[in-house]
C-alpha cells in the first residue's frame, strides 16, 4: 500500500512538473510595414496640398502600430521638418514644435543617418526661438522646447 502512495505522488508530482515546465506558444512576430509601403506613404503625405493636411497624414503615420522605430523616426523627422518651415499655416507650424519632433527622431533613432542634417536643423530652429512672432506657438511644444534647449545648451 505504501508503494502505491508512493508511486502515485511520484506520478502526480511528475505531472506537475512537465505543466509548469512546458513551453508556452510562442506570439507571433509583429507585422510591420515594409519599406517600400512606408516610403510610399510617406511620400503620399508629404505631397497633400497644404500644410495641415501634410501634418495630418504625417502624425497618422507617427501614430501607426505597424511602423518600426527607424519608420516612425524617419516620420517624426519630416514632420519636424515641415513644421519648421512653415509659419503660423497651422497650429504646429512653430520651431518649438519641430524641435519637439526632431528630439522623438532622435529618441528612436540615435544612429540614424540623418541625424547629423537633423541636429543642424535643430539648432536652426532653436535660433528661432528669440523671435515674438513665436510667442503663440502651442504651449505643450513650448514647454517641451524648452526642456530639450536647457539639456541640449
């Protein structure tokens, strides 16, 4: 009797140990937008007719979870671009704000190749800060602008 209490919690325990040692599904692989899909409606964003809707399918794509880092960076890049330079077209047409995008850029993408064009154009834009004709600029990207001046300066 005592062999078989034994040889039962022997079993039992061995069960046990093969459920919790069992290896659980792996999740499949996130699908991402390829490059050329990207570039394509990157492209497709840039080209709109004005300036807010260019910024609106620009923070579309930024706003996509099937974008890779490198995608969104390249995405936050253009819209910083087009937000400084162009003035008071839209709300988000101020340097505090391409500075804002520029610093996800590189948040995402610190070794992406344009990061040295965008550093340059960073600093443009920062020069810009001193002029009153961006004193309306919205507040959340002045206040980040100003985070991203002081660590940078």
């Amino acid at each position: 009797m005592k062999i078989r209490s034994t040889l039962a919690a022997l079993l039992l325990a061995a069960g046990i140990a093969a459920c919790a040692s069992a290896p659980e599904p792996e999740a499949p692989a996130p699908v991402t937008l390829s490059d050329e899909a990207f570039t394509a409606l990157s492209k497709a964003a840039q080209s709109e007719k004005t300036q807010p809707a260019r910024e609106a399918a620009l923070t579309a794509l930024i706003s996509r979870d099937d974008i890779t880092d490198r995608q969104r960076a390249e995405a936050y890049y253009e819209r910083g671009f087009l937000r400084g330079n162009y003035v008071r077209d839209d709300v988000w047409a101020y340097p505090q704000c391409a500075v804002v995008d520029y610093m996800k850029m590189q948040e995402l993408a610190p070794d992406h190749r344009w990061i040295k064009g965008m550093e340059e154009d960073r600093e443009y834009q920062f020069s810009r800060f001193q002029y009153d004709t961006f004193n309306s600029a919205p507040q959340e990207c002045k206040d980040a602008a100003a985070e991203a001046f002081a660590e940078l300066h």
